[in-house]
C-alpha cells in the first residue's frame, strides 16, 4: 500500500498542517547538525511526511477529510501544567504566503499541540516582498494588528520583529498599540549591529537579538519538492506554504531547550 493512501488523502485535502513534535527527542535526519536552518526544518518535513504517509498506507479505512494533521503522535509532547511557570514557550513565524490571517492559525496549533494557553514570545520574519520593493510600515501593519489582537486575548505575551532597521522599526514603534519588545538582526548582513538601531533599541527598551535565518526558510519550490520526494506521485505542484512556526521551550532558571520543533501549514491550490 505504501504511499497511495497518503497521495490519495492529498489528492482530496485541502489543507495539510504538519507539525515534528520535540526533534530533541527524535533527532532529526542523518546528520547531527544540519547546515543551515533551511536544510533542518526541509529534513524534518521529508522525515514527517515518509513516516506518516507509510503509517497511513497501513490504515485501510483512513477517512478523506478537508484538513489533514499531519504528524507522529510519539513525537508530540504536551507540556506538564505544573511546569508552566518554570517554561518560557518562545516562537518564530515565517510567512510564506501574504496572508495575515495566517498569524491566528499559527498561533492557535502551537498552543494547541504544546496544549498551553499563551506563547510567551512571538517574533514574526515578514514575508518576502517582491524584488525591487522595499519593506514598509505599511506592508507590515496588517500582520502586526494581528499579532496586537493575540496579545489583547492573552495568546501572547510579548510580540517582536525580524530584520527591521532603525527607521522601519521606529515608525512601526510610534505607529503600534502594542510595541515590539524585540527585534531580530541578521549577522550575515552585518557584522556589527548598525549604532543607530543599538541606540534606538536601547531607548526604548527594545532587546536586539540575532540570528542565522534565511529570508525564506522554506520556499513553494523547496517545499514541494520535499512532498515529491516523500510521497511518490503526489500533485506537489498543487501545495502552496503559507507559514513555518519553529517554537522552542525553555527551562527559565537553567536556559536549557527542553523542547523544540516546527509547525506548518499548506494549502492545495487546485486550478
């Protein structure tokens, strides 16, 4: 049976949501440390989608169904109630697809399947514009009211952003209700944090971290071509990304990860 029943399932959904559960309990793929963190989070999809689409093949009367959940339940840990206050739940969302609603739908699965009520920490990797177009205020404000609404609903608790210099992040911090607590710099494109934005940050008490990820984590070329790899036959040309959300949990008073994986969804985009 193999992989026709998970082709089958795919060839009827219309979303796929995909989550790795906890890599620190299953490792993910052959070597030990993946290069980049776009060859990580393509090595534990192709990994996800083998296993799962070989499970389903077992399941004879697999039902067709809208959203397919697409997942290894061994590897999915809820966290201890017990053990909240002791946990710092942190999240990165990249946005594939422009659509802003897709910032709830992320949120909503990463508490739900670390079955927690709020994420401490969101910082949000805008989508990418189109070439010859710069990031502006007004391109990234429909995805910040979305994250406002999260922190007004107790979703999240701080909310931050990625790759702003200092006069998007200032505009975006006079424009916002909720202002951002963070912002992300890419070392690759500066080796030393720019004096104006340290500045600002420092201010406005706007923590500055830094980070290794690419502008696109994982592209529509990069991801379907995963699918094909993984579930032979399959219509990878129809499955668009909207979002990765790589969340990690940590111990507080230790700083240790205890946990850390992916959550992402696509769409079929039949025409």
């Amino acid at each position: 049976m193999g992989t026709e029943g998970a082709r089958a399932l795919l060839e009827r959904a219309g979303t796929l949501n995909l989550q790795t559960g906890n890599l620190l309990s299953w490792g993910c793929g052959r070597k030990k440390c993946p290069a980049t963190p776009s060859e990580e989070v393509r090595e534990c999809i192709q990994k996800i989608l083998t296993e799962w689409s070989s499970k389903v093949g077992q399941d004879q009367n697999q039902e067709m169904v809208e959203v397919l959940d697409c997942t290894i339940a061994q590897a999915v840990e809820k966290m201890n109630p017990e053990e909240r206050d002791e946990l710092k739940v942190s999240a990165k969302l990249f946005i594939v697809g422009s659509n802003s609603s897709s910032i709830r739908d992320a949120v909503d699965m990463a508490c739900s399947s670390l079955g927690v009520a709020q994420l401490d920490s969101v910082i949000v990797a805008p989508p990418p514009v189109d070439d010859g177009t710069n990031l502006s205020l007004e391109y990234l404000q429909p995805y910040w009211q979305e994250l406002e609404t999260l922190v007004e609903n107790k979703k999240i608790v701080a909310i931050g952003t990625s790759d702003l210099d200092k006069t998007l992040l200032e505009q975006l911090y006079v424009w916002a209700q909720v202002k951002p607590s963070s912002n992300q710099v890419n070392l690759a494109s500066c080796c030393v944090m720019p004096p104006d934005l340290t500045a600002f940050a420092k201010q406005f008490d706007i923590q500055l971290l830094t980070h290794n990820d690419p502008k696109e984590l994982l592209c529509e070329a990069s991801f379907q071509e995963v699918l094909q790899e993984s579930i032979q036959n399959v219509k990878a040309h129809e499955w668009i990304p909207l979002w990765v959300l790589r969340y990690s949990v940590i111990v507080k008073s230790r700083g240790i990860i205890k946990s850390k994986g992916y959550i992402m969804q696509a769409k079929r985009n039949a025409s």
